[in-house]
C-alpha cells in the first residue's frame, strides 16, 4: 500500500520545523522504545505466550507497535508537530490492532482473544498518554501564537454537591441570561442556514448505540438531568444541550467486535464551549460502561479527541502555515489514519512479514 505522509511531512520542513521530519513517515523509520528480542525467540518474548496460530500473528504485531509506542518519548526532543505526526499515526496503528484483533474470525480461541484485546488497549492507552502531553503543548502553543478569546470554564456547584457547567460562547467573562439566549439563537439560526437540523442529536441508550457503525467517533453532552445526548454530525455542544448547562461535554469513541456489540469506548473532556473537569467524564464512563455492559478495564479516559489530526492542525497554524495548505495535509493525514486503522497490517511491512511467518510453525 502506497503512503503518502509526505506531503504533511513537507509542510513541517517549510515551516522549518527541522529534518526530523524529511521524507514520508515509515513504520522502520520510528524510533523502537523496546529492546529487540534474540534472532531465535521470535514468539512470545516480550508478551503473554498464545498458541492459536492467528493469535500469535498478533501477539508479534502487537510486540512491534508497542516498540514504537514506548519509542515515542524519544522524539521528545523533536519540534511539537513533527512528534504529533508521529503520535497521531502510531496511535492509528495501535486502535487498529484493537479493530481488528476484535473483527478477526481466524482467531479461533475467544480466551486469547481477550489477551490480545486486553494488551492492545493497554498499548493504545500508552500512545493516548503521548498524545495527551502533545496535546498540552499544542495549547501553550496556540496561545502564545494567537492570544485571544479562548472562553471562560463557568462551574457551579448544585444543592446536591454535584457541579454543572455554563456555556462560555468564547468569552472570557460571564455572560447575562439575555446575552446567553441572544448567542443561542444567532448559533441556531446559522447552523440551520447551513442545512442542520437538531434532528441529528439522539438519546444515548442501547438501542441508539446499537444503531452505530463498528467504529463511531461522536460528540456528547450529559445534561443536569443524567440524560446523554450525541450527534454523529456538526450541531456542537451548546446546540445538543439547547444552551442549557451540563455535567460534561466531550467526545467519545466506540469500538464493536465483529457481532456489532460495544467493547470498547474512549471518552474525553473535549469540549471548549464548557470546558468541564475530568472528574464527570470519570464519572459518566462509568455509567455508560454500565450502560452497555463494558467491563471498566475497557474504557479509557484521556484529555483531547482520540486518534485526532486536530493537534497537528493547530500546531500548524500557530506556526503560520497558510490554510489551505493546512487542508491539504491534514487530509492527507486523515486518510491516512483511516487506512492504519482498517488494514494496520498493511502499515507494518517488515513486521507483517515476520508475524506471518508464525502461522507455518503451527
């Protein structure tokens, strides 16, 4: 399969963000974080030993991408956005390992299964971590660049000792009742301008889980109430809530296995028009791991959208980049991802090669 990571790989080297980013990203290219193991031990070095022949082929893709996950504190070192390149295609590889170990029908053993499973979400976790403290600098980074109104958190905690959140409309004070249902309408009336309808926000229960695709990206918002609204679509966070407050807003991802039932799900504070702690999304995770029947060991909590190019597009632009350059490269990146999360084999050249040799010695 073709890459083309050049094109955004260019675009850090032009805005002189050094040669660490020269040429397309390569899966051999990144640095490995993990000692290799003996020429002679290729199964089960580094992880839990499985014997079903396809297990085993993802336990030696698994050894391979959680080397260049652990390899990512090594780029430390390079410029912000070159490292976000790299976190946002290896955290790309490391969910589709988790896709796919969940999908495959050739892993006949539904206990190694659950090994992989549980050690492939540990090794995504670990890439989020990385994607966490880039996420961090992408803000100091921005700010410094672009000052300016980013919008105010507005806590206010209820009778009940729980604590609910104001929409900020992107301002640095608190706004009046007037000044809220003025912001509301003009918002409303250019989302439907632009073909919307709040049709799109649905309840969150099983049924309308279940209604998902394999993998679904969505934004949420958990009313005062506890009643969860998300939207696949583009209404944000102050629509879904109707302008009203919450106990969180973020986004959320959900991950089936291969007889369409939820796994796995990655839930985050994302949200800057409410910008609410993480103790709520700690706190609806679990209600929604209830919900759906999840063990709690397969969610994860992180700050910032999962498996997003929205770090690197804004590191982009608090360089300077023009935006339409910006476009170009992050589609680029997207598809990318999209192709490392469906076929994360295709993406591991050298590996693939090795782990497929494992199936002859069964």
């Amino acid at each position: 399969m073709k890459r083309s990571f050049a094109s955004i790989a260019l675009v850090s080297l032009l805005v002189g963000l050094g040669p660490a980013s020269a040429g397309p990203l390569k899966f051999e290219k990144l640095p490995d974080g993990l000692p290799a193991a003996r020429e002679n031990s290729e199964i089960g070095v580094l992880g839990s030993a499985v014997h079903d022949p396809y297990a085993v082929f993802y336990q030696k893709l698994l050894d391979l991408v959680e080397s260049k996950v652990y390899g990512l504190t090594l780029t430390a070192v390079e410029a912000p956005v070159v490292q976000a390149e790299k976190i946002y295609y290896v955290e790309s590889l490391a969910l589709g390992l988790v896709r796919k170990i969940l999908s495959d029908k050739q892993i006949e053993s539904q206990y190694e299964r659950e090994i992989l499973l549980y050690r492939a979400l540990k090794i995504y976790g670990d890439a989020r971590f990385s994607g966490e403290r880039i996420f961090e600098i992408m803000i100091r980074a921005i700010d410094t660049a672009k000052p300016g109104t980013s919008g105010i958190q507005l806590p206010t905690e209820k009778a009940d000792g729980s604590v609910v959140y104001s929409p900020n409309y992107r301002y640095e004070r608190e706004l009046t009742a007037k000044e809220k249902r003025e912001l509301y309408k003009q918002k409303l009336a250019e989302f439907t301008a632009a073909g919307g309808s709040l049709d799109e926000v649905k309840l969150m229960n099983p049924e309308s889980i279940s209604a998902l695709p394999e993998k679904a990206m969505i934004e949420f918002v958990e009313m005062a109430n506890g009643q969860v609204r998300f939207t696949q679509g583009s209404a944000g966070h102050i629509l879904m809530a109707r302008g009203n407050d919450v106990r969180v807003a973020g986004t959320l991802m959900i991950v089936k296995d291969k007889a369409g039932v939820p796994r796995v799900v990655v839930i985050s504070n994302s949200s800057g028009s409410y910008k609410p702690d993480l103790m709520p999304v700690d706190e609806l995770a679990q209600k929604i791991a209830r919900m759906l029947d999840i063990p709690f060991d397969q969610v994860l909590i992180t700050k910032g959208e999962p498996t997003t190019t929205q770090t690197v597009k804004i590191l982009l632009k608090a360089t300077g980049v023009d935006g339409e350059v910006i476009k170009k490269a992050i589609g680029v990146m997207k598809t990318d991802g999209e192709l490392a999360q469906n076929e994360p084999t295709s993406f591991i050249p050298t590996g693939a090669a090795k782990a497929a040799a494992c199936r002859a010695i069964f």
